[in-house]
C-alpha cells in the first residue's frame, strides 16, 4: 500500500503536469508554424493532453484511504481521455473514409466514444462546475428520449450508439467549431498573454495608463479603466484581468480616496470589458468569426465603437464619482516619453499581430509571430529577463495549458451540444419559438436573448454561452432582420456582461477578494458601474451604423449619438453632471440616455434635448453656488 501510495504521490506531482504543459505549449507552437495536421489528430491531440491535465491540476484534496481512492479515480479519467483521443488519432484514415451513419460503430468506437464524453462531462463538472456539466450531459439525455418530450421539443428519439457517433466521430460534435477554433486560435492566444504575464508586463501597462490618466481628476480608477483595457485586450478573461492589474490598481484607488466596494466595481467592470475590445476580444470572437463565415479583422473593425463606448461611459462614471466626493488629481511620477523609451518594445508585439492579419495571414500564424516578436523583443531590452530566459520560457509553456483548461473543456461541452442541436433540429425549432414569443417585437426578442444570455454566463465561461446562444437565439434575431454581425455581437456581450451580474458575478468576486470587500456588494456595485454595458448591444442593433455597417456618416452620427448617452447614463447612475443633480435631473437624464438607443431622428432629438437641457441646468446651478461660495469668503470692502 505503502509504494502505491508513493508511486501516486510521483505520478500526481507538479513535475509531470508541467512536462505535460510545456508539452503541449511546444505542440501548438510546432504546428501554428508548419501547419496543423487533420482535425482528427490534430485536435483529439489538444483534447487529450488538456484533459490530463486538468485532471491532475484540479484535483480534490483528501488524506489517507481517500487519497488514494481520488487518485485512483483521476488515473482512471486519464486514461479515458487518452485512450477515447488516441484511437481517434492513431486512426484518423480510417474513421475518414468510413460512411456516417451507415457503417455500424465497432464496439471499440462505442466504448473509446463514451469513455471521452465521460471525461469531458467530469472535466466540466470539476473545473467549471455542475451548471455545464447538467448542461451538457442534459443535452446528451436529451438526444435518446427526446420522443417522450411534447412540441416543440419533440423529435423522434436516437439510439445511444447513434449519439455516440455524432458525438465523436463527426464534426457535428466534440470536434466542432468551438474545439477546433480553440485547438487551432486561442491557445496561442492564451500563450501569447502566458509570455507577458510571466515577463512582468503588466506592471508595463499600468505604468503606461498611469502616465496617460494619471494626473486627471480620478486619475487613479481612470489609471484602473486603462490599464484593464489594455491588458484585457490582450488576455481576454475577465477573471485573471481582475487578478493581473486589480492587485496594482485596487489598492492605487483606495489610497486615492475611492471606497474599496467602488474600486473593486471599477476593477471588475473594466477587466470584463476587454473581451469585447479588439484587437484579441477574448476566444468567442474567433469562434464568431466561424459562425458567420468572416475574416476576424472584419470582427474586430466592427467591435471598435461599442468597446470605445463601453470604456467611455466607465470613465464618466468614475471622472464624475471624483467631482462628486471632491477628490483632487494626484501627482504622478510617471510620464509617458520616458515609459514608452523603458518598456515601450512591448506595445510591438501588437502592432505584428495587427500587421500579419491585415496581410492576410491566419490567426494561428499572427499569433506565432506577435509571439516571437515579444520573446525577441524582450530578450533584446530586458537584461533581467535575459539571465532567467529558460524559466521565464518554461514557466510561461507551463502557465498556458493550465489557463486554457476551462476554455477547452466549454468549447468540448458546445460541440456537444451543438452536434445534438444539429441532430435533432432543435434549433430550426428553437428560432420558430423564439420568434412566435416575440411576434413582431425586436425589443422583446432582444430582452428574451439578453436575459438567455446571461443566465448562461453565470454558470460557464463566455465562449461555452456564445456558442450555445450562437446556435439557439441568433439565428432568430438574424430572421427578424438583424444583420448577422450585429446578432452574434449582441450575444457576446450578453454572455460576457454576465461576469459583473448578481448573483453569480465571478469578475467582481475576483475584485472583492482583492479588495477585500464583501463579494455581493461589490457585485451589485459593478452591476451598477457596468449598466451601460447592457444597453450597448441595444444600440448597434437599433443603429448598425455604429458597427461601420453602413456610411461613414452612419458610423460618426451613431458614434455620437450612443457617446452622448453613454455619458449622460452614467451621470444619472452618480448623480453628477456638470454638478451635483437631484432625482428629478437624473431621471431625466436617464430617459434622455434610453432615448438616443433608437437611432431615429425623432427619438435622437429629443433624448439629446433632454441631455443637453439637463447639463445646462446643472451648470448653472454649479456656477451660481461657486459665485456665492467666493463672495462670502471674499473680505467686505468699506468706504471710508
């Protein structure tokens, strides 16, 4: 017992998992530049070896007997992801020139299939929680005794075995889009933002943001909102954005006068924002890109606007927070000439993955360059780095795989339920419903979406609900006559926004935990901070212009106008604009904020006119009590 326990304890230690890790960082990094092999091998390869290890990184702690039961059980789950992933790959000729549906499954596919659902759904379960696991193993249930279900969700029901196949030996399941554009995309993404995280580049971006906003009014949250953009623009998690610059940025803000729940909130509505900023936008946009069946760049062009917005009304929020308490702009020693001249080689790595996809190549391949770019970069201006260059490599090969875990596990539980959607047609069935509920409505449609949306964020990562949404809700939306652009936009941002939504906020837990502030509270803050978020989608559906689909001036007017109420929103969340407002001028401001959503030029007039007469009221106001204020401290002058 002794030795099994021993030969458990070397199997399940950190060394293996990192060989594993760094294993697998230097597969991706083989194939993004000579190419990747056939679906069949190159992503059972990517699913097996994130399976592994997530089994032994997220492993349940027990002692004695149990130890070794659990330990047990995970060598057990090893060995079904690897043997269900490696016969599909040691016989990826084989399973290509068989006929679906036709060719009777030998019972080694029956049991190799099933062994690797079940390790998907246990993954699932352990590393994002039984909301995708239910999900996803719901679905499955589904598929065999949906003929007992009644319209609309009845269909005639399908064997196990015709499920298992769907499911692993199709590209209708497991290894559908979402699988093969993290296989293919992300984790080099992922990897990418490993290498900065593991030089220290965050404190980069701090500075950097420091520099720009610094010395404003609010400067530090402002510092916050920047900083978050620009590091989330890179990494695309909410969660770790808040981790990676919250430990910097709370703290500045608190000591700058901020409440710690406001700082948090802050923390957490800008690091959530960074999946919808190009030029990276998280996983979900490379799987949208898919979807629609258009370049990335045509993606990201679109999302420039509603993201500009997005940050916008963040920093009126907490520019007008700072007037409201009455905090004064802080000096600060950094300056932007001398951060750019120091670390300023780190912004290039960017500007290679902007180039090399303008240039017309692949994701995968700008993404092994601006990679490359960054290790040359750093290695050639930072002697630090250069001393520890073999660590600073195997940690960041290391960090990566781990990172990617629940990315990929989601992706997994989405091709799942895509291939039974597929099978079923549940969503041709899905779209008729959502369009009898809705009528002729959009605006109900569109409430019907967001609300999916985020109840489905709550439980999973942001890309595992696009997906779903993607294949449930949007194409509803595209019926109706929204363009499909600006459908699977508005289901980004529904999925996304859920990350700072009571009561499952896990961005602005993150921020709690960092500031030390009570995890509902600060949610409800966030929610509060991060209000416009919810209405943007509103406003590139009602106004495509604002995504560049349509002219120029449709682009600058709908810019404008959804600016305009952005900042007049968040005046009515603070209750500051101009000066100090009381309730009736905040609710007016707010309705004048829901009235420029409907890009009609009756509703545009009259929600500016509102916005307009609201600030000019409040500044007046401020004015008259700052006339006031200096007469009575001025001393009285008498004649003689």
């Amino acid at each position: 017992m002794k030795q099994i326990s021993k030969f458990l304890q070397d199997f399940s230690g950190a060394r293996i998992v990192s060989v594993l890790a760094v294993g697998l960082s230097a597969y991706h990094l083989v194939t993004a530049y000579f190419g990747t092999p056939i679906a069949e091998i190159h992503l059972s390869v990517h699913l097996g070896l994130a399976l592994t290890i997530l089994f032994w990184v997220h492993r349940q702690e027990a002692q004695g007997a149990r130890r070794i039961i659990f330990a047990m059980r995970d060598l057990a789950l090893t060995a079904m992801a690897l043997a269900g992933s490696g016969y599909l790959a040691l016989n990826a000729a084989e399973i290509q020139q068989r006929m679906l549906y036709f060719d009777p499954l030998t019972t080694g596919q029956m049991a190799f299939g099933g062994m690797l659902i079940v390790a998907v759904l246990e993954a699932a379960r352990r590393v994002v929680g039984w909301p995708l696991f239910a999900l996803g193993a719901g679905f499955l249930v589904y598929a065999v005794f949906g003929n007992l279900l009644p319209y609309p969700f009845w269909h005639r029901g399908f064997s196990v075995q015709s499920v298992i196949e769907a499911t692993y030996l199709t590209h209708d399941g497991l290894w559908t889009t979402p699988l093969r554009v993290t296989a293919t995309y992300v984790f080099l993404f992922i990897l990418f933002g490993s290498f900065l995280v593991a030089s220290g580049a965050g404190t980069f971006f701090t500075d950097l943001a420091r520099a720009l906003a610094g010395r404003f009014t609010g400067g530090a949250a402002k510092t916050a909102v920047l900083s978050s953009a620009l590091m989330g623009t890179l990494s695309g998690s909410s969660a770790a954005n808040v981790v990676v610059t919250g430990s910097f940025t709370i703290p500045a803000m608190q000591r700058a006068g901020y409440r710690p729940r406001f700082a948090a909130g802050v923390e957490a509505v800008a690091s959530s924002g960074g999946q919808f900023m190009p030029p990276i936008m998280g996983s979900a946009a490379f799987i949208m890109a898919e979807f629609i069946g258009v370049p990335y760049l045509q993606i990201a062009a679109a999302a420039i606007a509603p993201a500009l917005l997005y940050f916008l009304s963040v920093i009126a929020m907490v520019d007008f927070e700072a007037r409201r308490l009455g905090l004064k702009p802080q000096r600060t020693s950094e300056t932007l000439l001398p951060v750019l001249l120091s670390r300023g080689y780190l912004l290039l790595p960017v500007v290679v993955l902007v180039g090399v996809l303008m240039a017309g190549y692949t994701p995968a391949r700008a993404a092994f360059y601006s990679l490359v770019a960054l290790v040359v970069m750093q290695v050639a201006f930072d002697p630090a780095l250069r001393r520890r260059f073999v660590p600073y490599v195997v940690e960041a090969m290391d960090q990566a795989p781990r990172l990617i875990g629940q990315v990929t596990v989601a992706s997994a539980i989405g091709g799942i339920i895509v291939g039974v959607v597929t099978q079923t047609g549940l969503g041709l069935r899905m779209s008729s419903i959502v369009l009898s509920i809705a009528q002729d409505h959009l605006w109900l449609l569109l409430i019907l979406t967001m609300v999916s949306g985020i109840i489905l964020g709550m439980g999973m990562p942001t890309p595992a609900a696009y997906v779903i949404l993607a294949v449930l809700l949007a194409p509803g939306m595209v019926e109706f006559g929204v363009p499909p652009i600006a459908a699977h936009l508005f289901v980004l941002y529904c999925a996304g926004i859920s990350a700072i939504t009571p009561p499952v906020a896990m961005a602005s837990y993150a921020a709690a935990a960092v500031a030390n502030t009570d995890p509902w509270r600060t949610s409800v803050t966030a929610f509060r901070l991060g209000l416009c978020s919810f209405i943007i989608p509103y406003m590139f559906v009602y106004g495509p212009g604002l995504l560049g689909l349509g002219s120029s001036a449709d682009l600058i007017y709908g810019t404008l106008a959804a600016a305009l109420g952005a900042v007049a929103l968040a005046g009515a969340l603070i209750g500051w604009f101009f000066g100090p407002i009381r309730l009736v001028m905040r609710a007016l401001l707010f309705a004048g904020a829901l009235l420029l959503i409907q890009h009609q030029a009756l509703t545009d007039l009259a929600g500016a006119a509102m916005v307009l007469s609201v600030a000019a009221v409040a500044w007046m106001n401020e004015r008259r009590t700052s006339d006031t204020a200096k007469g009575r401290a001025s001393p009285s002058i008498t004649r003689d």
